[in-house]
C-alpha cells in the first residue's frame, strides 16, 4: 500500500465506482425477512417463502423456482428485468430487489471525504491477545450480531496521546481489519462507525491510515445488515479523515436528507 494523497485518489475513485454500481447496495429497494408462509415483495412478482435454507417463489411472472442458500452466503440473478439477490443472514432468509432506477442511487454524486490528512496516518504495533479470540458485536438489525476473530490490539499514538483499538483478522492476508468510532461518529461522520484496513509491514508493525476510514452500506440504506464497531473501539480524539456521513439515505419511507 502506498500512503500518499495520488494513492488516496485512486482509492476514492474505486470507492465512488463502488457505490454507483447499478447493482451495488444503493439500488436495493427493500429488504424482506422470508418465514413460512408466503409473501408478496413490492418490485417484483409471486410468493416467496423460506424453509430451512431453501427460498421458494411461486406464480411468478417467470414461473416457479427454488434456491438453497448456504448459511451467511448469498446469490444474485436476474428477475423480473432486475437483479435479485437471496442471502442467509444470522440463520435467516432474506430477499433484497435491486433496482437501477432508484431514487438514492440515481442521487449519488460521490462520497463525501475529509481533505487527505498525513497526520492521520499512524505507525502500530499489535498487543496480541493470548491466543486469537472471537469478538461478537451488535448489528445495525435489532437482534442480529456478527463474530469475528481478533488476534489483539493495535496500539498508535495521534498527538502524542496513546490509543488501541481491537482489530479482526483478514481472510488470507497479514492485514488487519478495524470498525472504530470516533467524536465525529453521529455527527459528520456515520453513527455506527467506519472501517478501515491496517497494512503489516515487514518489521512486524502496521500503517494504519486513517484517510481510508469507509463507511459501510448501512450509511446509506436502511436495507443492510452491517456490524456496528465494537463497544471499546470508541476513540476519544475526532479523526477528521476518511468519508464523511452521506447525504441521503434510503428508508423504508423513501429519500431522507441526513445532513443538517
């Protein structure tokens, strides 16, 4: 990884690519909790049911189907001239409608970021734990959690006061990964906190930079099921770097403003 302001640039680009792909997060229309009985799911046609891991659809426009879903996966395809995407999520089924016409994603103009501040790229080391533990933390949907395994801490100083936040490993990396708040959190920034990625050096340390602090989708859509950061990762100190919070946010009541 490079730390430097072209890099940042390049990594925000990506970011905006992200959040305006026609079939990303913020074309999601609905997010519906499948049970045993049968259910209509506005955009889209026919009855839809879960049983197990299995989701079933009934007299739609397409006839009738049926996917099996492994547990925290998901499949996406297209239906009724969208995209559809089955998830298992928490031991239950969700269906989410993707459509490109929505109104949030026909809003995006960007992700909204601090300046590229280099004091906010930090040297830490890992305090590891005994031995790798997992960390549950709460979820953005009342009663659903996520788990994640932690080798320690990483500890850093900005201006010269001492912080550490709980870190979660990276799936065949070195690289570690933290969900944190900080003073802005609710505030300029997203009140559930941001991510950000932490680089393992060769001498053991990690360059945690601050600058690529990103927002998770449920900043903007009440139809996510993102974690919240873990309860000691509350930073004191305002990181006035990474992504702001977003400007609009798709509810269930449509297109709400977030910024005062």
């Amino acid at each position: 990884m490079t730390n430097s302001p072209a890099a940042w640039l390049n990594w925000l680009e990506a970011r905006n690519k992200n959040f305006a792909n026609p079939t990303g997060f913020l074309s999601i229309t609905n997010l519906v909790w499948l049970t045993h009985e049968p259910q209509t799911i506005q955009g889209i046609s026919g009855s839809w049911w879960g049983e197990d891991h299995t989701v079933f659809v009934n007299d739609s426009d397409t006839g009738n189907h049926s996917w099996t879903i492994e547990p925290r996966g998901e499949i996406s395809f297209d239906y009724d001239g969208i995209k559809v995407e089955l998830a298992s999520r928490n031991g239950q089924l969700v269906v989410r409608p993707r459509d490109p016409n929505t109104e949030m994603l026909q809003s995006f103009e960007g992700v909204i970021t601090f300046d590229y501040n280099p004091e906010f790229c930090v040297t830490a080391t890992l305090e590891e734990s005994d031995a790798p533990k997992e960390v549950v933390v709460g979820s953005v949907v009342e009663g659903m959690t996520h788990a994640y395994i932690s080798p320690g801490a990483l500890v850093f100083n900005i201006e010269g006061n001492e912080y550490r936040l709980t870190a979660f490993d990276k799936a065949n990396s070195e690289d570690l990964t933290v969900y944190f708040k900080d003073a802005t959190s609710g505030n300029i920034t997203y009140g559930t906190g941001r991510s950000v990625n932490a680089f393992h050096q060769e001498d053991g340390s990690y360059i945690l930079d601050f600058n690529y602090s990103g927002n998770f989708p449920c900043s903007y859509t009440d139809f996510a099921t993102c974690p919240v950061a873990p309860i000691e990762n509350k930073l004191p100190v305002a990181i006035e770097a990474g992504e702001k919070k977003p400007l609009y946010r798709n509810t269930v009541e449509g297109l709400k403003s977030q910024v005062a």
